[in-house]
C-alpha cells in the first residue's frame, strides 16, 4: 500500500496498509509464497487492493503511525504502476532503473497481502529488469590503489549484435528455474515443434510469464507468451467467451506462429524477439531510420524494456540449455499437420 509521510509526502509502501510501519511480526508469519509468475493490476484490482489495507489500516495501524502516515488512494497507487509501464516504454535506462527502490518497498507490501502476490511477482520481474538496466549504465569504480583486476569472465562470450548478452547471463546464471517449468515444457516443446522451431527457444516462456498460463501484463498482454489482444486474434486465438491466451497449447501455437513470421521478417532472432516485445512497426522503423542491419545497431533507440528483453531471453535460452545466440537456429518447415496436436 503506497503511503506518505505527513506534510512531506514521500512516497513509500506500507506492509500491508502499515502492518510493516508498525513493526507487526504477523505480515511476515502470513505472507504467501511467492507465486511462480508475474500478473499486472487492472484499475478494478488496484481499487480492490486499495479497500483491503484500508480494512487492515484501520483495524491494525496504531494511532501514532497513522498520526505520521497518509494512506494514498487508489488512483495515486495506480499511478505508480502507469509511472512504471511508462518508464519502460522510453529509451532512457537510467531512468527505468530509478524506479528500483520504490519497487523494492512496494514488492515487500504486497507480499503481505496473500491475495495479491501475484503483484509482487509482476514487480519482481519488472525489478530484475531494473537492476540489470543500473548494471548496464554505471561504470566500474576505480579503487584509490588502481584498476580492479579483471574477474574470471562469466560462462559465456561476448555476442555480436546483442547488447546486454554477457550482463544478463551472469544473472541468469543464479536464477533457478521457474517451479512450472516442468509442467508446461512439454506442450510448448511440441507446439513449437511443429512450426519448426529451434527447441531452446521454449525457454522464451520464462521471460514472458515464468511459464504461469494466467500471466497478464498493464498493457493487456495475458498468457505463458504474452500476446496482445489484436495480436492473439490475428493469429487465429479467441478473447470470448474464453480468453484462449490462458490455454498453454493454444498460446503456445499461437505464440510460435508469430515468432516464426517475425523471423522471417527480420531474417534472425535478436531481431524477432525485439519485434516481439516492441512491436513490428518500431523495430522496422528503427532499422530503416538508422539504416541498420542489426539489433546492435537499434538498441539504444528502442523501448529501454525492449533494449534489455531480447539479452535476457537469449541469456535465458543459454543458461537453460547451452544454446548461444549464435547457435540458435533459423525456422524449418516444421511437423505441422503430422504431429501437431499430440
């Protein structure tokens, strides 16, 4: 729960609407495990979350906290998210990556508040990315005694047109593996399969939704792939009376379908994969404008969520299995028609 400091009006989170403030040792006893996968608040849940602290602030929070507390409204927690999605969507990395200390006080408040992890999940994901854009734009600091020694390299090497690459593997690296992983590989593994794509590339899903069918984005974006609404209709997936998106096999064909056209676009997959998240129109206009040939030559003039999505995914994909960008495959023809629907 967003709140402010009287008469300042920083911003900051309360652990459950000020359980936290107030030193409760019951919002961490009650905390829910973290959900495997990240879900976006609508203008309806945030109002729904917005009147379950304010029950819990009212009954929980001493009188001297809330004597030195504001509790914000919805529309001012709302915003902070808007602010984020925003933020994303710029080219500036810096800025991305300011938000990071308000999203870690906001992660730790909604973990408080069991029905709502899924929030948590969404920021976390969103903090990650935070983290790794303040990685990539500070520079080594140079000790009074002189240059820091080189470290070991990480396992992997620098990657021609991907920006990021190395950044992302050596955080990748400590990451385990999403808890549904296992549970969903299978029908991604045969969907994508059957347009012919490179298997490694399944691994994309954990970038997207941490393999959760249910994933939904601020944008709109909803399922294991995150397909947009016109997108998922244009690619054959019904929105009513059942949101196809949520179906793994449905998204997950769906999803290698449109990867495999993007592919063939773009002509290799740094390039899809920025298309993907960013959009055709955007990366092809980029290209033309700097009369670029690759994503290298884009990336800085992308959206800063895009600039860092495309070496996540391919750190992701060579952490998982081994496989190098440079060792991803092109589209074949595929099983589809023989094998597809097993």
């Amino acid at each position: 729960m967003i709140f402010a400091r009287t008469g300042a009006r920083w911003a900051g989170w309360a652990l459950a609407g000020g359980l936290a403030a107030a030193g409760a040792a019951r919002a961490e006893e009650g905390a829910a495990p973290a959900s495997p996968a990240p879900a976006a608040p609508t203008t309806e849940q945030v109002a729904e979350l917005h009147a379950v602290a304010e029950s819990l602030w009212d009954v929980f929070v001493p009188e001297a906290i809330k004597a030195e507390y504001e509790l914000l409204g919805p529309d001012e927690l709302f915003a902070f998210f808007t602010r984020l999605e925003t933020a994303g969507r710029q080219e500036d990395l810096e800025k991305f990556a300011a938000f990071a200390p308000e999203t870690r006080a906001a992660i730790a408040a909604l973990r408080a508040l069991p029905d709502y992890a899924d929030y948590a999940d969404w920021l976390r994901e969103q903090l990650a990315d935070m983290e790794a854009a303040r990685e990539a734009v500070t520079p080594p600091s140079v000790p009074p005694d002189g240059p820091v020694k080189p470290r070991d390299p990480a396992p992997s090497k620098v990657v021609a047109g991907v920006p990021l690459h190395d950044l992302w593997v050596g955080r990748m690296a400590t990451r385990p593996r999403p808890a549904r992983a296992d549970e969903y590989l299978p029908v991604v593994r045969a969907a994508f399969a059957a347009e012919g794509l490179p298997e490694a590339l399944v691994w994309l899903a954990e970038t997207e939704s941490s393999f959760n069918p249910r994933a939904r984005s601020p944008a709109g974006a909803r399922g294991l792939f995150q397909l947009m609404p016109e997108t998922a209709k244009s690619l054959g997936l019904s929105l009513f009376p059942f949101d196809q998106r949520t179906q793994p096999r449905a998204s997950a064909r769906a999803a290698a379908v449109y990867l495999k056209k993007l592919h063939a676009r773009f002509g290799d997959w740094p390039l899809a994969l920025a298309a993907y998240n960013g959009g055709e129109g955007r990366v092809g206009r980029a290209l033309k404008e700097r009369g670029a040939t690759d994503f290298a030559g884009v990336a800085e003039h992308l959206p800063a969520e895009t600039r860092l999505y495309v070496p996540k995914v391919l750190a992701t994909v060579q952490v998982r299995t081994g496989v190098t960008p440079g060792e991803l495959a092109a589209p074949t023809a595929g099983t589809a028609g023989t094998n597809a629907g097993r």
